[in-house]
C-alpha cells in the first residue's frame, strides 16, 4: 500500500567560478515545473522528469554557455542530486526501490534505481547522433553520474533498442521520474527505513 505522509521538500545552491544554480523539489507534488537553465533542450528533458515523477521542481541556472554546456548540465546533475538526497530526510519509510521500463515510440529504455545511500552509474546508451541542436547526447550520461553522486542513488539505465535521439534521451528523463516516484513513495507498512542494517548508506 502506497502511501503520502508529508511534503517532503529540498532545495540546494551551487555558485562557482563557472555556474550559479539553484535548485528546488518537492516529492510530493503534482507534476509541475517552472524551467529556467538558458539550456532549452535541458529544460524540455527536466519538465518530462517532473510530470512523470509528480514532482514540484524549479531550477534557476547560469553558466558559462559559451565555453559549452558541460559544466551548467553537469553542476544542474550535482545540485538536483544533493537537493533529492535532502529532502529524503532520513528516509523513513520509503520504498527504496523504483524500476520501470518505458517506451517512446521507436524507442525502449529499461532504469531501475535503489536510494542506497551508495551513489554508482551504470549507463548502456548508445546513440547514432552526436548532437541534438546544440546538446551534445553525451553530456545526459554526466548529468545522470552526477545526480546518482550526489543523491546517493544506485542507477542503471540500458537502452534496449532505438534510434532516434531525442525519443531515448526522453524515455530516460520520463523513466527516472516514474522510477524515482516509486521509491520515494512511503508504505504504511515500514515504520522505519527498508534496511536489515537499520540504516540506509
């Protein structure tokens, strides 16, 4: 039995030489989105995560864009992983674990995920295309390192098949929000955390 307790919400701000971000979450949210990372096609990807994931998520991003878009996506990985982990709390209660396998179109993307406390990326995508407008395909795999860094998240993401792009790089962002939704969802059933250590780290 799946159930909602409380607003669980986080928030974290990063400032650096090369990028300042700020980022806010709620868990228990209804999906909407207010986008603004000056990285258009990062913002498109960050609103499908929250719709599917029934999040509340704001992000507020400058960064060194005309260097490239590497630090600004990779920064917006590091704070939305650190912003997660805090409004996890203790995590009492919570599933723990999410998984999910998601069609777009052409395209299948199997993600499944464990709030251990143990961040680690395991990534099998392999795309035909270099570039989607300006976005390079390769930095989706250093936003998602960092997240799983900094959110303590156990990630996997394999692409079963597909050829275009842009239908994998959404599966991913839609598969995460599905799959992150489940595991942060509480049971009624768990009084404390899904761990015979008694802790989760």
């Amino acid at each position: 039995m799946l159930i909602i307790l409380e607003k669980r919400k986080g928030e974290y701000k990063r400032n650096t030489l090369e990028t300042e971000i700020d980022v806010k979450i709620n868990l228990d949210g209804k999906g909407r989105s207010n986008l603004q990372t000056e990285i258009y096609f990062l913002n498109h990807m960050l609103s499908l995560f929250a719709r599917h994931g029934f999040f509340e998520l704001e992000i507020k991003a400058r960064g060194d864009l005309q260097v490239d878009y590497h630090h600004t996506v990779e920064d917006i990985g590091i704070c939305l992983g650190e912003a997660i982990k805090n409004a996890l709390q203790d995590k009492k209660g919570i599933k723990r674990y999410g998984f999910t396998i998601l069609p777009m179109d052409e395209s299948l993307i199997q993600l499944a995920l464990d709030l251990s406390g143990r961040g680690h990326l395991i990534y099998k995508v392999q795309f035909e295309q270099e570039r989607i407008g300006f976005f390079e395909v390769n930095l989706v795999e250093e936003f998602f390192r960092a997240l799983a860094s900094h959110a303590g998240i156990t990630l996997h993401i394999n692409l079963l098949y597909g050829k275009n792009s842009h239908h994998i790089i959404e599966a991913i962002f839609k598969a995460f929000g599905r799959a992150l939704n489940e595991a942060t969802g509480k049971d009624i059933r768990l009084k404390d955390v899904l761990s015979t250590k008694g802790v989760i780290d």
